[in-house]
C-alpha cells in the first residue's frame, strides 16, 4: 500500500490541526470582528474615526517603521559579523542578541525605566539637556527596538553560516571591492531570509505591548500605541471601540502574513 495514502491516523492528525487552529487562531478573530461590527458598520466606521485610536494607530506605525530599519541593519551587520569573523566575545553577542526572548518585556520596560527615567541612572544628564525618553516616542522605540532585536539577525545567522564564505572570496580574488561583494553576491544570497526577518521583526513590533506599557506612561492621544489604546478602551468598557482598534492590529497582522506568503511561494520557485 502507498504510504502516502490516506489512512485513518493521517485524518486525525490533519483534524486535529484543524481544531485547534480554529479555536486558538480563527475564532478570536471572528470574535474580534463580530464585537467590532456589534453596531453595524456606521458604528464600526464611527469608532474608527475616534481621535485617540487613529493618533494609537499612527504612532504603532511610526515606531514599527523606525525601530525595524535600525534593527535591521544590526541584524544584517551582526549576522555578517558573527559568521565572517573570529573574535573575543562572539558567544557573549549571540547570548545578548537572544536575550529579549528570555527576558520579560515588563522586565525590560522597568531596565529602561531604571536607566532613562527621571531618577534613573541617565535621568539627571538627560534633564540637564531636555531630553525625553520616558513617557514619550523614543522610549517606545528604545522598547520596541530591544524587543524585536533577535528577529532578523537570527534568520541571517545560520543562513549565512549554511552558505559559508567561498562566493565571497572568490569575488574578493577576482578583484571586486567589499561594497561590490556586498552588492553582488552576499546580499543577493541572504535576500530572503532578510525579508522573512523583517516581516517577522514588523510584526513583533505592531503587536508589543508589554515594555512599551511600562515607558508610555498610557497617555491619551500621544504615548498609547495600538496594543495600550485597545487595553484603555476595553478597561473602560467601551467594547466597540476596543474591537474597532483590536481590528486594525487584526488587519495589518493579516497584510503581514499575505506578505509572508508571497515570500515564502517566490522562496520555493528559488
């Protein structure tokens, strides 16, 4: 018998699969729409409208689009660094670039508290030049920066050591500069992993909420990103609006995975 074939342990593992897909997965989604639209849609479109969720919603956009270049250039810098070189330290980095999946993301909050708030260690120098890190965006970034590090540099890492240097060296011997290595061959061959970092790294840092709680301060209209504004809305019973603003995360969770889809169909034709 092909052993391919469908059999009856075959359809309880694919059934299995499938439930708690549904229940874990599909089903708050559906629930995240049917709360939003528990108005119609002139009510959905109203809460929408809300100042505080569009301010919420700009501002998760703001911070997911500067803290995901810089974390990307370190990831590629650091990829490249680690699996290029032999240098004192090298498993001290891999140890801290991993860090932020062990640690807490209110624990980090509070380092971030304990290091750029007022009484913090840097407070009194960043008092003296009028510079607001706490309560304010660039603490949501430093937050939300600290949070997604390991993303991209640990898709790079081990694709760039499974594709070891030999390309690399041979272009160097032919006569091409760093920049035109870079260009020709390193980055060309680490492309889809870069991108699959990136999408993962964004999508982290739309959804982050623990660390950036503890920096915002949860001011209304200026600090509260997405993730915060739905937490306030839902605390104050305000369901509607909540959902409304749970479904903008919703829709650009799903704009994500279509992106990673079609990055992972074009990997698949390589």
């Amino acid at each position: 018998m092909n052993r391919y074939s469908p059999n009856f342990t075959k359809w309880i593992f694919i059934g299995l699969v499938y439930f708690f897909a549904f229940i874990i997965l599909i089903l708050p989604i559906l629930i995240v729409f049917q709360e939003a639209f528990a108005k119609g849609i002139s009510g959905y479109l109203e809460s929408l409208q809300e100042p505080d969720t569009i301010s919420a919603f700009l501002l998760t956009l703001k911070v997911a689009a500067i803290a995901v270049p810089i974390n990307t250039l370190f990831g590629f810098v650091a990829a490249f660094t680690i699996t290029r070189f032999q240098f004192p330290g090298k498993n001290f980095i891999l140890t801290i670039i991993d860090s932020p999946f062990a640690v807490s993301p209110v624990i980090a909050g509070l380092i971030f508290l304990l290091i750029f708030g007022r009484q913090g260690w840097m407070g009194s120098f960043m008092e003296q030049w009028d510079i607001k890190v706490v309560f304010n965006t660039p603490g949501l970034i430093i937050a939300t920066m600290f949070i997604t590090l390991p993303f991209v540099a640990r898709e790079l890492i081990p694709l760039m050591q499974s594709q070891g240097k030999e390309e690399e060296e041979a272009g160097i011997l032919l006569g091409a500069s760093f920049f035109q290595t870079l260009k020709k061959i390193i980055i060309p061959n680490v492309k889809w992993g870069l991108l699959y970092g990136i999408i993962l790294c964004n999508a982290r840092a739309m959804g982050e909420f623990g660390a950036v709680s503890v920096l915002s301060g949860h001011i209304r209209g200026q600090t509260n990103t997405l993730p915060l504004q739905i937490e306030v809305l839902y605390n104050e019973y305000n369901s509607v609006q909540a959902f409304t603003a749970a479904s903008l995360l919703v829709f650009l969770s799903l704009l994500t995975l279509v992106v990673k889809i079609i990055l992972e169909k074009n990997i698949h034709r390589k």
